[in-house]
C-alpha cells in the first residue's frame, strides 16, 4: 500500500499534523495495510480538533470505504462500511422509508467517525447515542483479525469502541438499525426564548422527537441566554423537498467578516426574524438536519487562523448557575461567533466514554483571535469545577487532569483498550495530549 505524507488539519483548522496516510479502497487492502503496520483511522475530519490528528505517524483514511454492504427494506437494518457518510445513508434510505436513528448536526460525517465519537443529535433526550442504534461493529484490530463485536457478544470491546475515539482498530463496517420515515419533509416550529431561565424551561418542557437551540451568545443583561427553540417532528407530506443550492466559501475570510460588531448584528437580526408568536415552516430533512453542510468548507469564514469550538454538557443540577456564568464571561469577552447552540440531553450513552449526561450542553465557536485560547481554557475549569464534560470530537485545550475527572468509566476504557491495543498502536494527538490511554 502506498503512504503520502499529508498535512491536515481538524474542522476547527487551529491543530495540524503531518502524516503518513493509507487511502484503502477494499477491505483486503485494509488488511494488507494492517500486516505492514497498524494505524488509526480517519474518517471525513469533521471532528474539531486533535481526534482525527496523528502528527509524525501514520493514519488510515476511510473515506473509500464508502459501500452499502445490506440492507433489509423490511426491518430497516443496514449494513455498511465505514467510510458511508450519513448523507449517503439518508438521501439513499429515506426515499425508501428509513432514516439513521440518530444524526449529528452535519451530514458529511461518515458511520465509522460516528461510532468512534459516540455522537448525538436533535433528539438526544429521547433516542440516546449513535452506538445505542449500533447492531455490530466489524472491527479491524492491531493483531490484523478482525472480530464482530455487538452489544452481548464481546461487550466490553464493544463499548470501548463505541466512542472510543478509534483506540480498539479500525471499524471496517457496522449493522445499524434505522429508523421509520415517511417524508423527506419535517415540520419545524420555532419560538423565542427571551433569558436563559425561560430558554431551560421551555427545553425541559418540550416533548418534541427534536429539539434544539440557537443561543446569542452577544446578549447581555435581561436578554443573557435569549435564543430560538426548534422542535420538530416529521411528517407524511408527499410534497418534494425543495434542497437549497450548495455554495462554497472560495478563500479564508478576512479577521473582521466575524467581528463583536458584526455577529452582534447578526444575532439581533436573526433572533427578530422568528415573529414574537413563533411560526411553523416545513423544511427538507436535510435543511433540519445538517444546516451548514450547504455551505462547503463553511469553517474558512473564520480566516486562515482557525477557529476553536467549545462544547460542554453539564448536569441538570448545576446546568443553570454555570451556564449564567459562562454566559456572561461570553459576552463579556465578545469573542463568540454566531454558531452557538443549546440543547437538552438524556441518559443515554453507548460507551464508556460517551459524552452526552442527562442535563444541557452549550456548543459555540471562536475565531482563534487573541484570548480566545484562554477563555475556552476558563469554560473548560467551570465545566469540570460544575461535574459537566467536554466533547473530545470538538476540544483542543482541556487537560488530562480536567478530563480524568469528567468520565467516570476512563479506567475500564483504558483496561479494555489498552489489552486490545498492547503496542498502542491507535494512538493520537488528542490521546496524547489527554494522556487518555494512562500511564504505560
Ligand atoms: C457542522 C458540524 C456539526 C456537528 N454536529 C454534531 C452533533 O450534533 N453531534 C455530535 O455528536 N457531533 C457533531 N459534530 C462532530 C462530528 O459528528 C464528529 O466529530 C464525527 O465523529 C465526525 O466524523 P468523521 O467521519 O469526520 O470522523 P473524523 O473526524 O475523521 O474522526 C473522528 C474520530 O473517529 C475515529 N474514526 C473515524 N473513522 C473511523 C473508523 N472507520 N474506525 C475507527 N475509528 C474511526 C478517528 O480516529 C477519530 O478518533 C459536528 C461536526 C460538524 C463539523
């Protein structure tokens, strides 16, 4: 197998690495890949920051490994590699009736990244993780077997790998269970939230299958937390969906494109365009779903220095006062980009290092600007000082000792993982960096 060396970055653009990198178009050459030597996947880079990353190593790009392996129209199972992305499975599946249960917020993630991540959607509260609709996974490991593993056969291993930030091999294919759809329509009502208070509130009332919030993260005083709550649920209408045109952001913006002035506009205009008695639209699933994919490679609108995202979830108990308080450092700071979301999340996790807890998590981006750095560091010490977590598929500045204390199954993680992987030979940056995989 031939190896390139690459320079490559995350979604945020602010972390890089060198490395060697496989593209293996068939699972034998995968295997072959593994008798030279094993190395850690890569999907489509859609996590933020050093999960994909292998600075002075070598990395397995997935993203040719992209069939349908099965499908069974009556059940609504589906086999297929790991290099599928979720936009494949949807726009090839829902025509047919069946949607993935769980999706995360861009669509060019592939089922591979999905697993390793353990990730979330719009319905967290109601339907859990990714990996809790996971059947089998069919897992490529450092001693070049390959072994199925599901929720009861190999448990452990199976756990390990569902957000286990690829530390168990190479996930080669899995079998999901989708879910039932009818339309390529979902309808959306969207409604004010003027404070945080009446935001969390209408959150924890909603009893929509979706849910999700747009938080301006510019507003101070009365308005702190004031934002735009979807819920949504789909539909049986049989009208086409109407997909907006896709638009590409040709060059790295200028630092004032996303200015405190400008985003503070922006948010003023985009909260006032809801009118104060909500409203109802239909929007194609896509549109629901994956909002920015429209725009190809929308993170060069943070210029040629990247930007950081910060995404924590914090328990219900301590969910308002921290959230008040990050907020208020927020705009104070007037760093925060107009990407910023709130949502409610469940119990359900797949993993032992699965991220979502039952309470809210905050997800916002900030333009790598000076203190930008320092004030993710400071949401970071309140998320763990509140019992909350950060996201490995969007960090890059947390501290192995902050992390140790946000996931309470990190030693069974590591127990399984590092007797999977003895050589460590799925090591990253970001494992690195969080000492993840414990002492040697
Ligand atoms: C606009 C946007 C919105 C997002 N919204 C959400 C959201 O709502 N919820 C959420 O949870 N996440 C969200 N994310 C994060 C994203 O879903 C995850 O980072 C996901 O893991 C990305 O998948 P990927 O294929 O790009 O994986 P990569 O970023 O390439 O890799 C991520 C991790 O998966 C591992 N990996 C990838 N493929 C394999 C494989 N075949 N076998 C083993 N390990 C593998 C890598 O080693 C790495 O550790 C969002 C990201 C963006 C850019």
């Amino acid at each position: 197998m031939r190896w390139n060396e690459m320079e490559y970055t995350g979604w945020g653009r602010v972390l890089k690495a060198k490395a060697q990198v496989a593209r293996p178009e068939k699972p034998a050459a995968l295997k072959d890949v593994f008798t030279e030597t094993p190395a850690p996947a890569i999907g489509a880079l859609r996590s933020y920051g050093d999960t994909a990353l292998n600075d002075a190593g070598k990395v397995v790009n997935m993203t040719r490994l992209d069939r349908f392996i099965g499908f069974d129209a009556k059940s609504g199972v589906l086999e297929a590699e790991g290099g599928v992305t979720i936009t494949d499975i949807l726009s090839t599946f829902a025509p047919q009736g069946w949607m993935p249960a769980v999706m995360p917020g861009t669509g060019f993630a592939t089922l591979g990244g999905c697993i390793a991540n353990d990730v979330h959607g719009k319905n967290h509260h109601g339907a859990g993780t990714f990996g809790e609709h996971v059947l089998s996974i069919d897992l490529l490991m450092a001693d070049g077997e390959t072994r199925t593993l599901t929720p009861k056969d190999n448990k452990n291993l199976f756990r390990a790998t569902v957000g286990g930030v690829g530390q168990t091999g190479v996930i080669v294919s899995a079998k999901i269970q989708m879910k039932p759809c009818s339309s390529r329509l979902i309808q959306v009502d969207e409604r004010r939230a003027n404070g945080l208070a009446e935001f969390m509130e209408m959150l924890k009332a909603s009893t929509a299958t979706y849910c999700v919030g747009w938080i301006d993260a510019t507003a101070k005083g009365d308005s702190l937390g004031r934002g735009i709550l979807e819920e949504a649920e789909l539909t049986s209408s049989q009208m086409d969906p109407k997909l907006r045109k896709s638009r590409r952001v040709p060059m790295d913006a200028p630092g004032f494109a996303l200015s405190p002035p400008v985003v503070r506009q922006f948010n003023k205009l985009y909260f006032n365009r809801i009118p104060a008695e909500g409203r109802g639209v239909l929007r194609s699933l896509e549109d629901f779903f994956f909002p920015l994919d429209k725009i190809h490679d929308w993170n060069r609108l943070y210029g040629k220095r990247g930007f950081h995202q910060f995404q924590c979830v914090l328990p219900d108990a301590t969910a308002e006062e921290t959230l008040l308080d990050m907020l208020r450092r927020i705009s104070r700071a007037g760093l925060a980009s107009p990407l910023a979301v709130l949502k409610r999340t469940g119990t359900g996790q797949a993993g032992h290092l699965t991220f979502p807890m039952q309470g809210f998590t905050l997800a916002l981006d900030f333009a790598n600007a000076p203190g930008a750095a320092e004030l993710v560091q400071e949401l970071n010490r309140l998320t763990a000082s509140a019992g909350g977590r950060v996201y490995f598929a969007k960090d890059s500045l947390a501290t192995a000792t902050e992390v140790a204390g946000m996931y309470p199954d990190l030693a069974d993680w590591q127990t399984v993982v590092n007797e999977a992987d003895p050589a460590r030979a799925f090591e990253t940056d970001l494992t690195r960096r969080l000492n993840l995989r414990g002492a040697k």
